[in-house]
C-alpha cells in the first residue's frame, strides 16, 4: 500500500462534501491514485438520494484470480463494509471492475457517519486485503493441481512485486528489495539485520521470523533473471498456519501489503534523522572552532603584549649594564692615571709651570 491508511483520503474527502451538503450537489469527479488505482464518483441533483462509486484496481495476480475479474470472495468482502449503505451495482459501468451505489440517507448522523464514510473509502483497501486472504487460504489445493510449490506472483506496483510461496506447515513471503540511492540500500541493510536479531530473540518468537540475504532464496529458483536483479537483497517471512487464523489473518495480510510502505517510510525517516544529526555535529563543530579562533586570538594579544614588555625590560636592563660598564670603564682609566707619580714633580711645577703676575704702573680709563 502507498500508505499506512486504509481508507482514501482524496475519496473521503469527496464523499463527506457529498454528505454533508445542505443541499443537492453535482458531481462528477474522476480520481486517481498510487498504485494505478481509479474512483470515479458521480452524485447529481436530480437524484440526490443515490451516489455512485466506480473503482478500478489491478489484481495482486492473473495466475490464480478469476479472468473475469473480482472473484465471489471478494465481492461479499465488500457487501460486509456496510450492508445498509452500499450496494453492488451489476454490471459495473464500463473501465471498472466495481461499482457500487451508496445511500447516505442510511447513514446515522453524528459521530456514526464519519466511521461509515471512511469504512466506505477503504473499499479499495478491501479489495487488494480480500484478493490475498483468499491465496493464503486456498494455497494449497493450487499447489497440489499443480504438483509442486511454484511462487505465486503478487503484483501491486509493477516495481513491487512480492512472492508467496506454499509449503508443509507454512507460507514463505519473499520481497525483493530496490532502492534508487546507495545511502538507501546501507540503511536498508541496517534495518533488517537488525529486524532479524530482534525476530530471532525470545520476546518475540510468536511473530513471523524474518531472514535477509543479499542473493536470492532457493524457493525464487526458475524465475526470470530481470525480476530477481535487485540491490538491496531478499527479505522473507515464515508465515505458519497459526499466523492465518482468525483476526490475525487480517493483521498478517496488511502488514505484508504494506511491508515495501514501512521499509520506504524507515529509510526516510532514518535519511532525515542523520542529516539533522550532521547539521547539529556541523554546527557544533563550527562553534568550537569559532571559539577556539577568538581564543587563539587573544591569546597571541597577549603573547605580543608580553613580548613588548620583554623587550622595553631587556633595553633597559642593557642600558643599565652599559652604563655600569661605562663607570667601571671610568673608574680604571682614573686608577690608571693616579697611579703614574714624579716625587718631587709638584713642587717643580708650583715654581716653573705657573704664571707670574705681573702689575703696571698706568691706569687705563674706561671709554664712553
């Protein structure tokens, strides 16, 4: 199913608006949807109590199905979704394989009509579920005309097929698994290595076991090459006889039909949680190294602050040596000079090496 839903949602949206119109509506509406499945649904004013409902849906198979199209099985699955409101119109109108003709003046008002309506919707749904009960139940004796087990082919999608293949004591379900991206097929691998250590563990040995292999199973031998070439292996399912009975028959065949929904709707998922994983790794990554620039930063501040400093005591503590080595440098060139003594070199200089005075007997006056 391209969904987890049963009923349409474009469908239940029509016939709603046909139900609760306070007054008589024309329509005429053409739908398709996923799957190559076609509603066509007609009310006019001029009978407004009627409203017919005509589907188109491709069988799951043309091997064991009627040729003529919906089997009986079928048609009283569909007559059980709401026996008061609907009824199978024959023949139905041409294109179609079903039409039916809906009497909304039968359905309750309040809370009871939603319910009718969308059990209505889910015709479709109906008839894809009706198609594989009816395999799963008379498996067998197509089996034993045939006199061997021989898959049987079931075709929803055309890029979708799956496998049903009869055996003692149980029914295998194979799909073949294609995926368009390379990240897709390693989630998908992921997934049901896991899906198979998790079916394997004692809490849940009542649920069908599942295996994965990236080959294909023996029961798929003698099948066309093209439909068993895929990238992202075989998942099989071990459906035994307790699996089918009762309820569970319903619950095990809408979990098959929407096995291929589920896988695609996990890879999304898983695809969209690690992309936002990386972001926020990215993000966080920036930020640390963000930090550690303004960090890096301040810090080579400081070293050349520190630097500078360095620098002004260094030329200062050099001007300080030089000037000590300047005043010892002094200091010997006087030792030098005290050192070197004449006796007797005072008292010759006092007498020879001085000036006289001399003093005249004419005075000099000033000029004005």
């Amino acid at each position: 199913m391209a969904s987890f839903e049963r009923a349409s949602p474009a469908l239940k949206e029509i016939l709603l608006r046909i139900y609760s119109a306070e007054k008589p509506i024309e329509v005429d509406h053409q739908l398709y949807e996923f799957g190559s499945v076609e509603y066509h649904i007609k009310s006019s004013a001029s009978d407004p109590q009627f409203t017919y409902l005509s589907i188109s849906t491709p069988l799951l198979t043309q091997e064991v199905l009627l040729s003529y199209g919906l089997s009986p099985y079928t048609m009283q699955m569909v007559r059980e979704i709401s026996a008061d409101v609907l009824e199978i119109v024959e023949p139905a109108k041409e294109g179609y394989q079903l039409t039916l003709r809906l009497d909304f003046s039968r359905i309750p008002r309040g809370i009871d009509s939603m319910k009718v309506i969308t059990e209505v919707s889910s015709v479709q749904a109906v008839i894809l579920s009706s198609q594989l009960k009816e395999m799963l139940q008379n498996v067998n004796s197509w089996d034993t005309s045939q006199g061997m087990y021989k898959p049987i082919k079931l075709v929803y999608h055309p890029r979708e097929p799956f496998y049903v293949i009869r055996q003692p004591q149980k029914i295998i379900a194979v799909f073949p698994m294609r995926f368009k991206e390379y990240s897709d097929v390693i989630i998908a691998t992921s997934f049901f290595q896991e899906l198979m250590d998790v079916g394997s563990s004692e809490k849940w040995a009542k649920v069908p076991p599942c295996s994965w292999s990236p080959i294909p199973p023996p029961e798929l031998r003698g099948e066309p090459f093209e439909e068993l070439s895929t990238n992202g292996g075989f998942v099989s399912f071990e459906i035994s006889s307790r699996h089918i009975e009762g309820k569970r028959l319903d619950k095990t065949v809408w979990s098959l039909l929407n096995f291929y929904a589920y896988v695609k709707h996990h890879v999304k998922c898983t695809r969209g949680f690690i992309q936002r994983r990386m972001r926020k790794r990215l993000e966080s990554l920036v930020e640390v190294l963000q930090n550690s620039s303004l960090e890096e930063d301040g810090h080579i501040k400081k070293v050349k602050g520190w630097r500078y400093m360095k620098k002004l005591v260094t030329l200062s503590s050099k001007s300080k040596i030089l000037k000590r080595r300047c005043g010892d440098f002094t200091r010997k060139i006087k030792r030098i000079r005290f050192r070197i003594k004449i006796h007797g070199f005072g008292r010759f200089r006092r007498r020879w090496l001085t000036m006289p005075k001399f003093s005249s007997p004419i005075g000099y006056t000033k000029l004005e």
